[in-house]
C-alpha cells in the first residue's frame, strides 16, 4: 500500500521526506500505532528540521568588507612586482655568468691556438712549458708515493737507460741516508734498518722469481755497481719481516726485497745488497 510500511502484521502510515528537509521526528506519544522506538525508527509526522544551507567560497568572499579586499589586492600587487624584479635581476645574473663563461673559453681557444696555455692565475706559457709543469705534478705524485714505500714501476719506452730516467731520479731521489754507506772498501755497515753487507751472485732464478711474482720491471746494473729491478737496489732479506716485493730503505737508496739467505735467521732486520764487486 503507498504511504504505509508493514511492521508486525500491521499497516502504520509512513511520512514520506522531500528533499527540502533531511529527517522528521515525532514523539512516543504522538504516534498512532504503539511503536517500539529502541528497535526501529519509523517517520510518521513530526516538525521537520530544515537543511543546513551552505554557503560557497564566493558567498564568503561577498561578505567581507570591501576596505580589507582593497588592502588584501594592494598587498598580492605588490608581491607580484618584486617577484618580477627578482626574475629579472637573476635572469640577468645567469645571462652575465653565461657571457662571462662564453667569453673565458674563446680566451682558452685563442690562446691555444697560439700555441700557449693560460694558467689559472693569468700567466701564459709555451706548450712545451705547460707539458713540463704537468711533469711535475707527475713527479711530485711519485716522489710522495715513493716516501711512502711503495712501489712504483719503470717509465716505459726507456731502451735500457734506466738511470737516466725522470721516474728512476725521483723515486730515488724521495729518500736520502747520511748515515755510513755500504761500499766494496766497507763492506758492513748499520744503515736505516740495521747491519747491511754485500754479495755478488748470478741473479738470474732471483729474476725468474720475481717474474713469477708478477714483477716485469728490467734488469741492469747501476753505474755504482748495485744490482737493480726497475727503480729499485736488489737486495736479500728475512721475508718473515719483509716480504717479498717489500720496498725497504737502505744506506744506497731505496731497495726492493728479492732474495733472502743464511743470514736472516741470525739477524733478521739484516739487508744484503747485491751489487757486482
């Protein structure tokens, strides 16, 4: 039946709610039929509650005093103005930096191409200059890895003349002994590690060792007489205190362990160099 609602067998008359207002209520006394209210809800008639009216943005924004809208564009204006000026002076910041940037590197091309290089402090030099100041950056990172003990290989394309190489000159030339200096007249010494003597072998398996070690360093023998690999004075040590390969110091320059001997279980801070006198 339209405008009733069945409940318990009995036909009870329903108010319908139109979208105008959200909820009716009527009171226990009110009703027409005996209802149980704390287990259903049913509208019959009532007072009704009107709906909230809501109000938009724009509504909101109408009721506010015109004099605070006047102040509040006033205040945007001028936001906008100085965002505007500061674009514009970055902008032209960047520009500036970019010609700035534009104008160092066509000086670098031009100075190139005149066969010169512009160092960072204005002053320009020929190429071969600058190729001799890149050496001696190179050096100087060798001279300091050589203080250091470690190992630095020959300088390739040398045809033998190892002596005579920048790299053999610096790496020797990063550590220096006054203490007394083994020699074919005195033949022991207490150099920077402890007793050093001297020995005259064929050294030919000590060489194929160190090449099965990985070491590809020349053999030759120095104007002084030192048996060398590479940069490095030949020398024979206790391998439990320096391994093989280890770079040492000795009272002739830097060395490099290769052999060892008899010697070493008496005395084990003991070099002997090898030399060919």
């Amino acid at each position: 039946m339209d405008g009733y609602e069945k409940d318990k067998g009995l036909w009870i008359p329903v108010v319908p709610v139109s979208s105008k207002y959200e909820f009716a209520t009527i009171s226990p006394e009110r009703a027409l039929v005996p209802v149980d209210f704390n287990k259903r809800a049913i509208v019959l008639s009532c007072k009704t509650v009107e709906k909230k009216k809501r109000t938009g943005f724009w509504k909101k924004l109408r009721q506010i005093p015109r004099e605070k809208l006047i102040k509040a564009m006033i205040v945007i204006e001028v936001i906008a103005i100085l965002l505007t000026v500061i674009g514009i002076y970055w902008g032209f910041n960047v520009e500036s930096a970019i010609n700035r940037s534009r104008m160092t590197a066509k000086k670098y091309a031009i100075v190139f191409a005149k066969n010169t290089v512009l160092f960072d402090d204005g002053s320009e030099t020929t190429k071969a200059s600058a190729g001799k100041a890149v050496m001696n950056v190179k050096m100087k990172h060798i001279r300091d890895l050589a203080a250091k003990l470690e190992y630095i290989p020959e300088e390739e394309n040398v045809d033998g003349d190892i002596e005579n190489t920048e790299t053999y000159k610096t790496v020797q030339g990063a550590y220096s002994w006054s203490g007394s200096v083994l020699s074919r007249s005195v033949g022991t010494v207490t150099g920077p590690n402890g007793r050093e003597t001297y020995y005259n072998l064929n050294m030919s398996g000590v060489v194929d060792i160190m090449r099965n070690k990985g070491n590809t360093d020349t053999y030759w023998v120095r104007s002084d007489g030192c048996k060398m690999l590479g940069n490095y004075i030949m020398v024979a040590a206790n391998m439990d205190v320096y391994p093989r390969g280890s770079i040492v110091r000795s009272s002739r320059g830097l060395a490099i362990v290769c052999d060892t001997g008899g010697f070493a279980r008496s005395n084990p801070n003991q070099l002997d160099i090898a030399v060919d006198w």
